[in-house]
C-alpha cells in the first residue's frame, strides 16, 4: 500500500492546477472512438497517468474497478478530471497488450520542464499495432518472441480504360510495406476486383497490422470513396487497424532521394542515366512508389541515422504463394487461439527452439508454396531429420536452444543502445557453429541428394559465417573478462585499458580490506565467519555485517560496533572501518563503470560491423530450426505422419487414406476416427457432404482436408498413412460467418460477402470448402442460393470444392452433373426397445465417411445431447413430425383414398403419353427438295418439343379426364 499511496500523493502534488486546463486543449482521443490511448510520464517514469476517457478504459480493462479512479481539479467526482495511477510494470504490460491485443495506437507523453508541479507535457512517443520501433526497447526488452508487426500502405488507382470496352470494375493497386525487425521493405503493385480479393491475400501472407489509407471526400459519393470504402471492409475483416492519411502523402515526390538513403548500398547504386527504374527497379512500378512515399513518412525513417544505408528493399509476387483469404485464415484455425498450444496448427507445429525460428514459422503458414520443387525439398529435408532421430534431438537440444533472436541483438547494435551481455550472447553462439557443423556433417544420410541438400541449405551458409564471425570472437576474447561470466558479470577486462587497471587495483584492495574487517570482526566476537557473521552488501546500508536476534546480543554496549537496524532476518551493523572500505568499494565501483562506459560503447560499435553477416546467420538458423520442429512432430504423433506425393498444379488428384485431424488427435482422451478421401478431377472434383448434426462434417472438409493440403505445401509430412496432393494456388473457404451489429453486417451478409469472393477468385486449381451455406436466410432461399452456387462453381470453374450441407435437396446435383458426387457421415440408428415402454431410438455417431446420401440431420438428438429441458424436447419432436406430415399429406392421403386399380390405370396412362411423346420428339420427318420424305435425327427445339408435349396431351385428354390419379399428380406440379 505504500507504493500505491506514494503515487497518489505525487499525482496529487505535482499536477498544477494548470494541467487539467492544459489537458482540455488537447485534440479529443480515446480507446473507445479512434483507438488511441495517452500516458504521461510521471517522476523520471517511476509511475505513469492517464486522464479523462482513458483513464476510464483503464480502469475498466486492467483493474476492473472504477475505484481507482481520482477527479482532479474543480467538481470534484462530478465535474472534475477522471484520474488513473500505473506503476511502472503495470503501465508498460498495459501498453504491451494495448499495442499487440487490443490494436490500439499508443501516445507517451513526458513533462516539460522540472519541479514538482507540472502543467504542461511533450508528446514523446508514438506507436501503433504496425509501428512498434519507437517503444520496442521501452515494452519488449525483456520479452524473448515477439512476432514483428508488420505496416502498409494502399494506394488505389484506376485501372486504363480500354478504348471501346465496357467500364472495368478492376482497380490497380499499388502497396509498400515494412518490416521493422529486419528492416526490410517491400513493394507489389497488381490488378485487384472489386472485392479486393489479392488484397486481402497479401494482407494474410504477411500478416499485416496496420495499413495506411488515403482519406476520402467530404461528400463521400466519389467511386474512390466507394472503393476505400470497400476496402476498409476488408481490412476490418483481417483485423488490421486503419490509419487515414492525407492524400498529398501519396505521392513518388523524392522517393528516389529518400530511398538511396535508406537502403544498403548494394541496393541503391545510382545509374549514370539519373534514371530511377535502373537504380531501384522498384520505382518503376506504376503505383507502388507513391505508397512507398507515405509508408516512409509515416514510419518516419530517415530521422533516425541508424537506418540510413541499412534497409533492403523487394518486390513481393502473389503468385508465389497459396492464395488464403482471412475467412480461410479462421476456418483452418492456423495461428488463432489461446486455449492451448495444439488448438492451432501454430501451435501444434511450433516445437521451435529459437523465437526467429517461431516467426519464420508463422510466416510459413501463411504463405504455402505453389513451387513443386521448392516444396519437395522441404521435405527432403524433413525426411532426413525425421529418419535421424539422434542427430535432431542433438541439434535441437544443443544448439538451436541456445541461439539467441539475432534480429533483435543486431536493431539494439545499429541502435547504440546494446550491452556488453548482448555482445556475450552472440559471442557464445558463435562458439557453437562449430560444433554444429560437424553434428550436420554426421547426419545418417539415406540418399547423395539428402546430403547435397543438407550442404547446400545450411552447411555452405554455417562454414561461410563461421569463417567471417571467427573474428568477431577474437575480439570479445580480448576485450571482455570471460572469467565473470559465471557470476553473471559482463566486464571490460582490466588490461584492456590502463586507467582500468589502475581502478581494478583500487577495487581489489578496497574488496581485500573488506574481507580482513570481516575476520577482525570474526575474531574479536568470537563468530565463526560466514554461518553466524555474515558480510553483506544490501541494497540500503550497502556492505555491512549481519548477525541474527540471538547472536546480536553479541554487539550490546560494545560502542565500536554501529547497528544500522533491526529486520526480521537479524540485525545489520557496521564498524568505522568497514564504513571507510565499503566507501572506497563504491567509489571505485562506480569509477570503473564510468570508465568501462566509454569501452563498452567501442566494443558495441565494433560489434554492430557484424550485423550482415548475423542478420544472414539468423535466417539460415531459423530455416533450420523450423525444419527440425516439422520433423519433431511428425515423428512423435500419435501416429507417424507420412511423407505426401506432390503432384503438379492442375494435373492430379486428391488422394488421402486415413486422414486425421492434427490437432484433435493429440488432444486427452481423444481417439480419433480418419477417413479417406478421394477426389477425381473431372469424376469427383465437387463432394456434397450431408450427415447428422455434430457427426463431422465440418472437421471433414475444412480441417482434415483443408489442414492438410496447407500443411502439404508448406512442406511438412502430413497426418495420413498415404497421401497424394495436388498443388492448390488458393484454398477459399466460407465457415461460420457471424455478425457485426456495429458495422452494419448481418450474419447472412457476411456469409454473401465471403461466398462472392470465392466466387470471383476461385480457380479451376483452387480448393474450396463450404459449410452449411445459406442458414441466415428463409429456407428457400437459402436452398436457392446454395444450390445455384454449387452449380456454378461446378459446371463453370471445375475446382475442387467440399460442400457441407443440411439441404437434403441439394443431392439432386449429381443427377445433373456426373463429376458431383455425394457422401454422408454416418450414424447408427438402432431400433426402439421392444421390452421398455420407449419407443425412443438410440442414435450413434461413427464419425465416418461414405459414399451415399443421408436424409436426415437429427438436430433434436444433439438438442438432447445439451441436455434441453424434456418438455422442450418432447415439444420439438412433435411439431417436427407435425410438419413432416403436413408436406407428405396430400400425397400420401390422396393415394391412399384412391383405388389401387385406378392408381395403376394412371400410372399406365401416363407412360403410354410420355412414349408417345418421346417417340415424336426423337426423330421426326423432313422433306427434301425432291419431295421425298426422311427421318432427320437432328435435335428438336425445346420450343417444338413443347408443342409436341401439348399436343399428345390433348389426345391422352378424354382418359385423364376419366382418372383421378393423373388429375391430382397434375395438379401437385
């Protein structure tokens, strides 16, 4: 409570009257309205405040409670300003999740001036979800993986008109985009639809946080207003947090300049010709380069030297990579989640021992390759570690769990704000290349190409940075005293300077003077040294002698001995002596750290020269050491993974045999059932799955099937006992859409959203996956929509696609198209018990897949399994058969009302018309020039085929006048 009351009395003292007025002018920002929230640095940043709305959020968020709060200035609880305390730690945690949970900007402000009453307050720092430098030492120093934030710019331009061609509804886009942990840039200019769908894609593949976008008009009616409009949309449904800014800041205005500051030489060599697209191919991009312009004033880079000469720049290809949209993001459940490490396919696969090796992970998943070669050789190398379970165990074990996050050890280099521990850290991994080359080099190899693959991946790149780095722990070796490392002491050596060693000597002979007071104290009180007088060095009295309650009566009414105070672990004193040494200690402690200050800082710098060459060794690590993490998992499932047959783009087919669920089989107490899987291209590309509630089918489609091919294509071993797969260039999926009451978006509008982009970006190599389609609407509807969408992505793009569905009806599709097949999940039903009064059925769900439909969903049985009220349940079961009969009534009544002799006189009559009617349709007479009259066997109109149809019915009309059967079958249609 001390500290808590010791912030309160400060907030009290040091706000001015002043400040609350001060506070007033600033431009109104709250968590709740435009996603900012603002702290003010308090006492050198022992504690920090918040005010006014956010200092409501606060308390709301973090404490739970609104009485932490304080009103400050006039009013009181009524009138005055809402008030919130955070210590230190609780502040920078707070920030942490603001920034990388919540997405929320964050605003730090730091006092103007000194005194204890302070009224007005600088900005100091500013950060956002994707823009995290600013605060990367202050929030994330002591945090070991942090996934890097990623932030980019979008500008829109209208795609050229076609002289005499309809008006396009494609836009070109332009995007620049930043990476901060390795500073690097990137730039990709496309042709987008309407629905920004390869938008949204890149948004996926780099996971971005943050995306910059012009403001639109004040009318707001402008085709451009209605394509940020849209394309807010869609970045609202990746998550990502949206920065306005000014259109004048899109613009290529000295892009050239800024850029050949900014990137590495190699990079930015000016051409002789001045012209830009020769120096930096990127700017010749037609649209990139104006949102590169504000990317880096946003970022505002070029104001930190730092980064001058120390970024790189690319160009990112979409085609590269799988296509995934953010609803496939969700559905596949790949890197969402927080119950426990295997309810994602992050978390399952993440047996990663180093944080870039995590990052790289990530990016990983999503972004699969569509390379078949690329791809086989993941799993090359895969398969090596896999075979040698000693040589993974030892690599990860031994040396990937001791490399440290280079990135960030190589940004607090260029940064001048490293420590002699940073240093040390990456002197001891440099000691461990070594040996990490001769356990890759003892690696069983089964086959020549698993060793070349291993030379060519790691072994060329780890000798090649072992050769260049062999210096760089030469130089550690004779600047820094290795011998303190065990006590965690990172120390310039002694020798290293001579005003070192003459301070060195002074703190020896002060610590050696310590050491003789505390055998003379020993000695005069008879105390056996260290287990009852001990020499201490406390954070309040510094060096000092303690003796416990008991053993303290030792020192009373000697008056050499000056006791320092009482605390429930003995009695601390001291001697004149002891003082005049411990003095000496400190000033020569605090001497050398002054001195050594100026040695670390040479030490740094000569340490921040490497940052290439260990920026290029931490790529080459985390390659590794994802490799081994697929290899760890696919060795210790539940049952081995096998190695998938990847078969070209377009050429194979999908072929699995006892597919599981990844995730779900490692859970407790799980057994999991597999299925096989097979889809045909041209003879089962498109599968109609129907079955009972909570019997599978959605595991089936999206998580097994979609699961698996991503896992494929990342290159990792797969959860089958045979697999072969071909390469998708996008999985598109539409699962469990929900609604956004504050955004406007029903249920069923955000299922029509994402069911339109499927089909505007789907191909015939895309791997779609629909479940139950059409529940936010009317029944007829619904079945409308489901089946006209099925229908198209199966007669028009011919993609493989897995539509889960509880319209029975829509089954019928096979009948229309031979390569729509059906399948259903099957649940045993078992007869009622003759001996019980019951007449209850007993429902089984079998989790299998097999060929056929299922007619029924028994959505009562899983109402019962929630455990519903029986009422309700009996209810449920009444009104369902009620309805079942009230559709079959006038069918099964009005046959049963009839006679049999004449529900067969019908049934005969109407054959006899349709083969009338057949026969006339089939062929029918033509005449030739001649006169003669043929049989022409060309196909009738549809038209003619009609009038034929009308015409036979009006021969057949005196005996269907005379048959009720035939009366009521027309009249039902």
């Amino acid at each position: 409570m001390y500290g808590k009351e010791k912030e309160d009395n400060d907030l009290d003292t040091n706000v001015d009257p002043g400040f609350c007025k001060w506070f007033s002018t600033l431009p109104p920002k709250s968590p709740e309205t435009d996603g900012t929230v603002r702290l003010f640095a308090r006492n050198n940043g022992e504690f920090y405040t918040a005010h006014g709305a956010d200092a409501l959020y606060i308390a709301q968020h973090v404490f739970h409670t609104n009485s932490v709060l304080k009103y400050l200035g006039a009013g009181g609880r009524t009138g005055g300003l809402p008030s919130v305390n955070l210590r230190d730690s609780v502040a920078k945690t707070f920030l942490r999740d603001a920034l990388t949970i919540k997405q929320l900007k964050v605003e730090i402000w730091m006092p103007e001036g000194t005194g204890k009453k302070v009224s007005k307050f600088r900005l100091d720092k500013e950060a956002s979800p994707g823009n995290l430098q600013a605060v990367e030492d202050l929030l994330f120093v002591d945090t070991d993986v942090m996934s890097a934030p990623m932030v980019m710019a979008i500008k829109l331009a209208s795609t050229p008109a076609v002289p005499g061609a309809p008006k396009s509804k494609s836009k070109t886009v332009g995007i620049a985009f930043a990476d901060s942990s390795v500073r690097q840039l990137g730039v990709s200019d496309f042709v987008d639809n309407d629905l920004f769908s390869n938008t949204e894609t890149l948004v996926v593949q780099l996971g971005v946080k943050e995306a910059l976008v012009t403001t639109g008009t004040a009318s707001g009616t402008t085709d451009r207003d209605f394509d940020l409009r849209k394309l807010k949309e869609v970045l609202d449904r990746c998550g990502v947090v949206i920065t306005e800014r000014k259109p004048s800041e899109f613009t290529a205005k000295n892009i050239q300049e800024d850029l050949t500051r900014l990137l590495t030489k190699p990079d930015a060599v000016p051409s002789a010709t001045g012209d830009a697209s020769s120096s930096i191919p990127q700017l010749s991009l037609p649209t990139a380069p104006a949102a590169l312009t504000a990317l880096l004033t946003y970022l505002n880079l070029l104001a930190d030297t730092s980064n001058h000469g120390a970024w790189t720049i690319y160009t990112h290809d979409l085609g590269q990579y799988m296509r995934l949209d953010a609803s496939a993001l969700r559905a596949l459940n790949l890197v969402e989640g927080t119950a426990t490490r295997n309810t994602t396919l992050l978390g399952l696969l993440n047996k990663c021992k180093t944080a870039q090796g995590t990052r790289m992970l990530g990016s990983w998943l999503k972004q699969p390759l569509v390379n078949r070669h690329e791809i086989l050789k993941r799993q090359d190398l895969v398969e090596t570690f896999v075979d040698d379970l000693n040589a993974r165990r030892t690599l990860q074990d031994d040396f990937m769990k001791l490399m440290p996050d280079m990135h960030r050890i190589c940004k607090r280099f260029q940064k001048s704000v490293a420590s002699l521990e940073d240093v040390v850290r990456v002197y001891q991994a440099v000691l461990k290349l070594s040996g990490l080359i001769e356990n890759l080099k003892a690696v069983d190899y089964k086959s020549d190409r698993s060793r070349d693959l291993i030379q060519e991946t790691y072994l060329e790149h780890f000798e090649k940075h072992a050769t260049s780095l062999s210096n760089y722990a030469d130089m550690v070796e004779q600047t820094l005293d290795l011998s303190q490392l065990e006590q965690h002491k990172y120390v310039i050596k002694p020798d290293y300077d001579q005003k070192l060693m003459n301070i060195a000597s002074a703190l020896k002979e002060a610590l050696e003077g310590l050491d003789r007071e505390h055998k003379e104290v020993g000695r005069d009180l008879g105390l056996e040294l260290d287990k009852k007088l001990r020499l201490e060095n406390t954070q309040t009295y510094g060096y000092c002698f303690r003796l416990t309650k008991n053993d303290a009566r030792a020192i009373n009414g000697k008056r050499k001995y000056i006791e320092l105070g009482t605390v429930k672990a003995g009695v601390h004193f001291t001697t004149a002596t002891l003082k005049e040494h411990a003095t000496d200690y400190q000033e020569s402690t605090e001497r050398y750290s002054r001195t050594q200050s100026s040695l670390v800082k040479e030490v740094v710098s000569i340490a921040a020269t490497y940052a290439p060459v260990l920026e290029a060794l931490n790529g080459v690590l985390a390659h590794l050491d994802v490799i081994l993490s697929f290899a760890q998992v696919a060795a210790n499932a539940p049952e081995a993974y096998v190695k998938p047959t990847i078969v070209d783009m377009g050429t194979g087919d999908l072929i699995l045999k006892e597919a599981r669920h990844p995730c779900l089989e490692v859970q407790d107490d799980m057994s999991f059932i597999p299925n096989d899987v097979e889809m045909i291209k041209n003879e089962s590309e498109f599968q109609i799955i129907t079955g009972p509630n909570m019997g599978g089918k959605s595991t089936y489609i999206r998580q097994v099937i979609g699961v698996i091919a991503l896992m494929a294509q990342t290159g990792s071993f797969v959860p089958c006992s045979e697999a072969q797969i071909p390469i998708f260039d996008s999985i598109l999926c539409r699962v469990g859409a929900g609604d956004s009451q504050l955004k406007g978006i029903s249920t069923f509008m955000a299922e029509m959203l994402e069911t339109a982009t499927i089909l505007k970006s789907a191909s015939k190599d895309s791997l779609i996956i629909i479940d139950e389609l059409g529940r936010g609407t009317s029944t007829y509807d619904g079945f409308g929509l489901a089946w006209a969408i099925s229908e198209h992505i199966a007669s028009q793009i011919h993609a493989f696609c897995l539509f889960a569905t509880h319209f029975h009806e829509l089954t019928a599709l096979d009948q229309e198209l031979s390569h729509v097949k059906n399948l259903h999940v099957v649940a045993h039903v078992s007869k009622a018990d003759e001996t019980s009064k019951s007449k209850e059925r007993d429902i089984t769900l079998l989790y299998k897949v097999e060929p056929g439909v299922c007619d029924q969903s028994f959505g009562i049985h899983v109402a019962e399994l929630a455990n519903f009220p029986e009422s309700v349940v009996r209810l449920a079961k009444r009104k369902a058969d009620e309805l079942e009969d009230f559709n079959t009534d006038d069918a099964s009544n009005s046959e049963a009302d009839l006679p049999p002799e004449v529900t067969e006189e019908g049934i005969k009559i109407v054959e006899e018309m349709l083969k009338t009617w057949a026969s006339r349709t089939s062929v029918y007479p033509a005449q030739l020039d001649d006169g003669d009259i043929v049989m022409d066997d060309a196909e009738m109109s549809p038209e003619k085929q009609v009038e034929e149809l009308r015409e036979c019915m009006k021969e057949f009309a005196p005996r269907i006048e005379g048959n009720a059967w035939v009366q009521k079958l027309l009249a039902t249609l």
